[in-house]
C-alpha cells in the first residue's frame, strides 16, 4: 500500500514538473504580432491557390493529351 502511494506521489510530482516546464518554455516563445500573422496567413492562401491553379492546369491538360491518344488508337 505505501508503494502504490508512493507511486502516485511520484506521478504528480512528475506531472507538476512537466507542467512547469511548459510554462517556462511557452515564456520563452516569440510570438507573432497580429500584422505578421495576417501577411503570413494570406501567403498562404496565396501560395496554395497558385499550386492548386498548377496541378488543375496540368491535370486538364494531361486528360486532353489522354483523351487524344485514346482517339488515336481506336
């Protein structure tokens, strides 16, 4: 019985720890300001737009190509 106690003395103490820890490290964070989190948030839609413009482009084209070849043949 004092085993199992001591156990679960040792689990929180462990617990603690960690929890303290985060916090000292989330002190340490250099968070963005609110004009940098809105220019960096519309690059990227900005550059997910454009890649998906790309592959939209390139998956007709390749599916024309196809559909030609595939009037070739038969």
């Amino acid at each position: 019985m004092a085993v199992a106690k001591e156990k679960q003395k040792e689990q929180e103490q462990s617990f603690l720890r960690i929890i303290r820890e985060t916090r000292t490290e989330l002190r340490k964070v250099v968070w963005p300001t609110r004009e940098e989190t809105i220019r960096l948030t519309i690059l990227v839609i900005a550059v997910s737009a454009a890649i998906g413009l790309f592959l939209f482009v390139g998956d007709t084209l390749f599916i024309w190509l196809y559909s030609q070849l595939v009037g070739v043949v038969q």
